[in-house]
C-alpha cells in the first residue's frame, strides 16, 4: 500500500504535476501553499489540501501531524515552494532577497526537520528537494535566485550524507527553464521580457509534467536505491 507523500507548493506549476502523477500512482497526499482553492481545484482524491505559508514552520507541523492522523506516517517529503525574484545586484529590494531565502531555504529546511526524526526511527523515507539548474551554474539577474538554489543543493547533499546511515534518502532535482507561474512575479518588465526571449531561443522551455516525471522516478526506486540529483532541462537549453 502506498504511503503519505507530502508537497509543498502543489498550487501551481511543478508541485502541481507532481500532485496529479502521484495521486495517479496511489500515492495519499498532503497538499501545501497558500492558495487554498488551487489546491482544491485539483480535485484529487486520497488527498488532504491544507493552506499553509511553508515559513511558517509551526503551522507546516500542524498540517502534517494532521496528515498523520489520517494516512499514517510520512513517506516521502517533496519541497518544491519557491519563488524566483530575478533582478540586479544593486537596485534590488532587499526584502525580495529575505523572501527568497525564507522560502527557497529556510522553509525547506523547516520541512526537513519537520518529518526526519521519524523516518531515521523507521529507517525509511525520502525527502525530495526541489532546486535548479540555477543551483549548478549562474545567470544575468540571478545573484540572490542562485545563492538559494546553490544552497538547496549543498544543504541536501549534506543532509544525505546525515541520515544515509538511517535507510532515509535525500535527493535534489535541478529543473532547467519549466513553464509556470515562476518568472511572473519579478518585477522588472525588461528581464520578464529577456528571459521569455532565451526560451524563444531555446525553442521553448519544459512543461511541468517533464519533472513530475523524474520526482516519481526518484520516489518509486527500491528503498536502497538513492538517485542523489537529477538536473533535468530541454534538450536545447545551453
Ligand atoms: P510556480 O510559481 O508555478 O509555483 C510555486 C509554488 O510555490 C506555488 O504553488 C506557490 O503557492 C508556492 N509557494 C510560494 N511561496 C510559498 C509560501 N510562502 N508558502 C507556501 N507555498 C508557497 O513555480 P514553479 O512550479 O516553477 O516552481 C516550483 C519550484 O521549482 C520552485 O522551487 C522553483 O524555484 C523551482 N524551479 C522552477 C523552474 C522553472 O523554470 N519554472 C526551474 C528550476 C527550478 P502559493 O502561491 O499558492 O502559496
């Protein structure tokens, strides 16, 4: 029987995929953002949608106790919330440097340290995290994006190296260019306007689905099997 799969950011874009494939597989889900009727709107079934800002960290552990309750422990953690605030170094607002950092990292630590206890106890579980080509190399307007993505990546590799002893596996997924809400809240109209030119360049970015994909991938090894990162980009993008 398949066990609790937890997915934070399943409002929109990737974590939404994610949320359909899994539910596809048989997967029960906790469902996690702030928009509430978004997640509803899935209209998954086995499924529990709770509004949730993943920084804040004890309303995350409500929820998931609250999962719990109803489908038992959880198996598989995917943090997948983030926000990407593309601009430049020296007129960006700070707080869209905080923002990024509380949720892309901070959050996703929270996340982890919300359910890994238990796993190491039952020497099973997977956490799965969500970060970028943007976390392998740099891009013009992406210094504070990359800081957090780059850190996604050492944080998760690190965390592997903690809880491999345990039976528990952490993986990190590197999207390159997905289409989805993402880029829309930056607030400069020149790079919005750049970055949709590069994906033209590229004859198109991912759909979301392209990563469900490899999130199942990861999720439906056997237990002793441990896909570390997976980077996962149109064929075309350089
Ligand atoms: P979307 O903007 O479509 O989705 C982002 C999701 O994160 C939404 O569901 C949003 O939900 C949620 N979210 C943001 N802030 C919070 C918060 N404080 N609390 C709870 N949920 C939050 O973008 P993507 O699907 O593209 O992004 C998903 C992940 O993939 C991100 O980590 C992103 O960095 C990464 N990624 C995306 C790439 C791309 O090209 N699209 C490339 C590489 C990585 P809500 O607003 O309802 O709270």
């Amino acid at each position: 029987m398949k066990k609790l799969v937890v997915i934070t950011g399943a409002s929109s874009g990737i974590g939404a995929a994610i949320a359909k494939r899994f539910n596809a597989a048989g997967y029960p889900l906790l469902l996690v953002a702030r928009r509430i009727e978004k997640l509803e709107a899935l209209n998954l079934s086995n499924c529990l949608c709770e509004q949730v800002d993943v920084t804040d960290r004890e309303a995350f552990s409500i929820v998931i106790a609250k999962a719990e309750a109803q489908y038992g422990p959880v198996e598989c953690l995917i943090n997948n919330a983030g926000v990407m605030l593309l601009g430049q170094v020296d007129t960006q607002d700070s707080d869209e440097w905080q923002k990024m950092f509380d949720v892309n990292v901070l959050a996703l630590l929270g996340g982890m340290q919300a359910v890994l206890s238990p796993m190491k106890k039952r020497n099973s579980g997977t956490i799965i995290n969500v970060s970028s080509i943007a976390g392998r190399k740099t891009f013009s307007n992406h210094a504070a994006y990359c800081g957090t993505k780059f850190a996604v990546s050492a944080i998760s590799e690190n965390v592997r190296e903690e809880v491999a002893d345990f039976g528990v596996r952490v993986s990190t997924i590197c999207p390159g260019a997905v289409e989805t809400e993402l880029l829309s809240h930056t607030t400069s109209d020149d790079i919005k306007d750049g970055y949709e030119d590069w994906k033209q360049t590229m004859g198109g970015a991912l759909v979301a689905d392209d990563i469900a994909r490899a999130a199942l991938f990861i999720q439906e090894q056997p237990q002793q099997v441990c896909i570390r990162e997976l980077l996962v980009a149109a064929t075309r993008q350089q």
